[in-house]
C-alpha cells in the first residue's frame, strides 16, 4: 500500500515539471495549452464556489478562503479515490498534474514559489487519495478480497488519514495566501474583467 502511494506521489511530481517546462518551451502546442489553461481558468471563476475564493484573496478573508480552498479540494479528493477504484486514478492523477504545471509555469515569480509549497500537500492529498482506491481497486477487481474487507482494511490501518491530513494542510497554506498577497493564476484582475488570452 505504502508503494503506491508514494509512486503516485511521485509521479504526480514528475508529471507537475513535465507540464512545467512543456509550458516553457514555448512550442505552438504549449502557447495553445497555455491559452486553453488560462481561459478555463477565468471562466471557472465566475461561478459559485470558485468566485468565493475570488472574493476571499481580495478581502484577505482567511475564513472564507480556508472554507472555499478545502471544500473545492475535498471534492477532488472523493473523486481521486472513485476513479481508483476502476484503476484509472494514476491517469487522472498525472493528468491533473501536468495541467498545474501548465498553470503554474504562468504564474509570477512570488506566486509560483508560494505554489510549489502548497503543492506538496495539494499533490499529496490527490495522489494519495487515487492511490489508496487504486490498492482498493485492484485487491477487489485481481484478488479474492472483497471490496468492503479492502475498504475496511484500509480505515482500520488508518491509511485515509494520509490525504485528509494533506487536504487541511493545503487548505491552511493555500488560505495563508490572503496575507502574502498571491495573485493566483490566472489573477483576481483578469478573472473579474474577463481577460482571456
């Protein structure tokens, strides 16, 4: 169980400065990714309860930003540990992690060093979440462990605790934003006046 986790932390990780340094190379597919990052971005921030986190940064409401940043996250981690269960969640996992490359790589200098902390608990929480329904998934689909001993197993050793402890973690630091004034990628100005590339 343990090995799983931390090769899908580790992959994530690599995956991360493989979008990273995608994004940097400038290629037309890279300056298209990055259109297509930033855009979905802004268009994302409009709605409810992404706009809050919005609101928050500008406000320099803690509270809020802490709400809003564990309750979007928690929600990717539920769906991280679902698609482990059909053993698909490395392929979300890396995914997503190429795309916060993307992202981050067109982020300022202060915002990308605040993000590369936040991100090992942001990463931490996905991948071991996926990992977790990934051991989950394949004991129930290859072995004759049921699914519900699989599931039980894993509370009784207490291996959840591993990515709710990243999930709080990331929300605080992630929240602490609000005192360092990060801008986020892409920033409150460009979300509010739509600025899309």
């Amino acid at each position: 169980m343990l090995e799983i986790i931390v090769l899908m932390y580790i992959a994530s990780w690599i995956s991360f400065i493989a979008g990273y340094i995608f994004l940097k190379s400038g290629s037309s597919s890279a300056r298209k990714l990055e259109k297509f990052t930033w855009n979905s971005r802004i268009k994302k921030f409009q709605e409810r309860p992404f706009n809050k986190i919005i609101d928050a940064f500008e406000e320099k409401n803690f509270l809020l930003a802490l709400v809003c940043v564990i309750g979007i996250n928690f929600n990717m981690v539920i769906f991280q540990a679902l698609t482990g269960f059909i053993l698909l969640s490395p392929i979300v996992v890396i995914f997503q992690a190429f795309l916060m490359g993307i992202l981050i790589a067109q982020a300022d200098r202060k915002t990308t060093v605040f993000s590369l902390f936040v991100l090992i608990f942001e990463l931490g929480a996905f991948s071991t979440s996926g990992a977790i329904g990934l051991h989950i998934g394949i004991e129930w689909i290859f072995t004759n462990v049921s699914f519900v001993d699989s599931f039980k197993d894993m509370i009784a050793k207490g291996y959840y605790l591993i990515p709710v402890i990243c999930l709080l973690l990331n929300g605080l630091f992630e929240a602490s934003g609000v005192f360092f004034g990060i801008k986020g990628v892409p920033g409150a100005k460009a979300v509010k006046e739509q600025l899309y590339k």
